[in-house]
C-alpha cells in the first residue's frame, strides 16, 4: 500500500472513530484507511519515520496538508536520493514553502536517509529489523488509553539511534509504531478496534 492515500470515498462522519480522526474529512480518511494498517515495505517504513519525525511539536494535519509537497522536496521519499543531498540542497529544502521548514527535521530526514542506506547496504532490511523488534505483532493496546510512549518504543528509539538515526525519541517511534500498524492503539469505542 502507498503511504500516498488513493483517492478513497468521502468517509462517513457517523461512523465510530478515535476521537483524534473527528475533525474534518482528510482525518476521518487518513484513520480509515492508512492510520494501523501493517505495512511490511521498507521504503514505506523510512517514509513514514520521515514524516513522523516533521510531527514532532505539531498536529497530524499539518503533516497530512503538507505532505505531498514534503515528498516532492525530498525526492519522491527515495532515500538512496535524499541521502545524497547537500549543504545547498537543505538551504534550498528552508526556503521551500510546501514544507514544514525546520532545519533540525530536515538535517536529521537527509541523516536517516543515510542511516537507511548504510543499513541495507551492510544487509540490514528496514523492515525486517523494525518488525523483528515487535515480539508479537501487533502490539494490541487494550488499556482504552492512548499512551504517548511505551518500553518498546523506548527499545525502538534506542535501536534506531545504535544505527545512525536522528529525531527518533521514543515518541516519535511509538507514533511511528502506531502509524505502521506495528501497535494496534484504536480507541474501544472505534470501528477498527480489536474487540470490534
């Protein structure tokens, strides 16, 4: 599945959702049919680390507004391209007004994306090593909280880091977690809730 949400239906604004997936319809959509769906490609885990990490410190819409102009900045998300990016290239990524502009996520998006190829060109698969951190996939949180972080995402966090990473806190990685459908965090009272 593309990260990249096809065209989909209008969603139905009845039906039960997490509460944060009230607000408008792109939330409503983005809930439905990308927010906890598994995804096991390993570019699409980089990309979607990527746009975690442009959250920090803002709302989940402001990323989803921005993000097709976010995967034309940075290459279509291609990290083999994006780690091959320069001085010039971040001055030009500041200046770019379809971004979300702040200098630390786009030195650390270019450092990932090398931390990226570094790991797979030592034989290291993203996706394997991601889900291989998971003990039992997915995680279900059945608590009816939503938690922020988790002892896993802190070991998440850590591994990330131990491989180069950058602006991978364990928030961060639990977002991440939770957008990849690595944890199954859905509100009870969702449609898309396990005891649904």
């Amino acid at each position: 599945m593309d990260y990249c949400m096809a065209i989909t239906p209008a969603p139905d604004p009845t039906r039960p959702r997490c509460a944060w997936a009230q607000a408008d319809a792109m939330m409503m959509a983005y809930h439905d049919h990308e927010w906890g769906q598994p995804v096991h490609d390993s570019r699409m885990l980089w990309e979607m680390l990527v746009l975690e990490s442009f959250q920090a410190g803002l709302s989940w819409r402001t990323v989803l507004r921005r993000r097709e102009g976010l995967r034309a900045a940075f290459a279509g998300f291609d990290p083999d391209r994006v780690a091959r990016f320069d001085a010039a290239d971040e001055e030009r990524l500041m200046a770019d007004p379809r971004i979300i502009r702040a200098r630390a996520k786009i030195r650390a998006t270019i450092g990932n994306a090398r931390a990226y190829v570094a790991m797979r060109d030592g034989g290291e698969d993203f996706a394997r090593f991601a889900w291989g951190m998971v003990p039992a996939a997915p995680v279900r949180n059945l608590s009816g909280r939503v938690l922020a972080s988790s002892p896993l995402s802190h070991a998440m966090a850590v591994a990330l880091r131990a491989r180069g990473f950058r602006f991978v806190g364990p928030v961060i990685a639990y977002a991440w977690m939770q957008a990849a459908g690595m944890v199954h965090d859905h509100e009870p009272g969702c449609f898309r809730h396990p005891a649904r």
